[in-house]
C-alpha cells in the first residue's frame, strides 16, 4: 500500500506520455481510493467467509494484476482499469491483513507484528521515492515505477500459501482440530485449551 501510495509521483510522468487532461489526472487518482473503499467493504465478508488467508492471497493477486496492466498500460482506459483493480487489492489487504497478524501471532510478539505493518507502509513510500527516482529520466520510467508493485505483491501472495489458516477462523467454522494444530504451531506447545477456550468465550460473546 505504500508503494501504491507514491502514484502521483509517477502522474508527472504519465500526464506527459498520455496528455492528460486535469479531469483525466483526478480520475486517475480517485478510481482507485473508490476502489479501495469497496475493496475494504467486501474484506470484512470475504474473510469471515472463506477466510483470512484466501483473502489476502486474493489481494495480492489484484496488486499484482493491477500493477502489470498499469506496466503494459497503452490507453488511458488501461490505466483506469489497473487502477481500479490495484485499489480493490489495498481495500483488501486494508481490511484484512492486521486481523490477520493479530490472530495468527503469538501473545508476547503480537503487538510488535501489528504495528511492524503500519510501519512497512511508510518503508513502502520510502522506497517508492527511491525507485521513482532512479526511474525519473528513464524514457517511459513511469511503468517501472507502477510495475514494481508485482516484486512485494509475489512475495506476500507465495508467503501466505505456506501460513496457515487463521486459529479464530477455524474456530469460528467449527474447524477445532485445524484450530488446535495451528495453535500448537504458532505457539510451540501442545497444550492448547486455555488459548482454544478463550478464542471460543470470545466468539459467544460477539454473538
């Protein structure tokens, strides 16, 4: 998402190659936090649905999507399209990716993990300025610029297929034994009820 954040940076760029007009450059711009709004609205559905993990590897699939069309981009209707598509994948891994850390940690680091998140979205602006300036007098640097957003979006789509399903998740579903051996790896232990009946005493509560 920090990555994505340094956009404006490349509509300098952009504005130049497609000659577009203002109304063109907002719409750029406002397709995408549009997108990130829905992108957050279904998050909540779709993890309590399928779950914290095929969310997030869906999000990484609309990053890395939205990034190649923004790369490959030719017209400005590709442009809006990459745009739109990227937004939904912040919206998504916006929504999900924190509750996710939150579960799947262990209670002595989970607080650390949480806030390791917020920090990676400023890391991600910082390297968005580097690389847009090492693409800044490239001819048509722009798309390296929008398409390096697929190096962090692989990685955290390949991450996640060997991580395991969030432990509430599956109690949630009714899935105990998944739930317990999921607790048992995050934690190191074998027993596992007091962490098991605490998330079950918090799941009656909410409902």
């Amino acid at each position: 998402s920090g990555i994505n954040a340094e956009y404006r940076r490349a509509l300098i760029k952009l504005k130049q190659d497609f000659n577009l007009s203002p109304a063109q450059e907002e719409w750029i711009v406002g397709i995408a936090v549009a997108a990130a709004a829905v992108g957050a609205g279904l998050g909540g559905f779709t993890s309590d649905k399928f779950g914290r993990k095929p969310t997030i590897i869906v999000s990484s699939i609309f990053f890395t999507l939205g990034s190649v069309l923004l790369f490959s981009a030719k017209t400005f209707t590709m442009l809006i399209v990459g745009r739109v598509v990227l937004g939904l994948g912040v919206g998504l891994a916006s929504m999900v990716v924190p509750p996710y850390i939150a579960e799947s940690s262990p209670a002595a680091y989970r607080g650390k993990l949480v806030t390791a998140f917020g920090a990676t979205v400023t890391w991600g602006q910082f390297i968005a300025s580097l690389v847009d300036g090492a693409f800044s007098t490239v001819h048509e640097g722009w798309r390296w610029m929008l398409g390096i957003a697929t190096v962090p979006s692989v990685i955290m789509g390949l991450g996640m297929l060997l991580l395991p399903e969030s432990a509430r998740f599956l109690v949630q579903k009714g899935k105990i034994k998944e739930a317990e051996a999921t607790l048992q790896k995050i934690s190191g232990y074998d027993d596992i009820s007091a962490e098991l009946r605490e998330i079950s005493e918090t799941l009656n509560k909410e409902t």
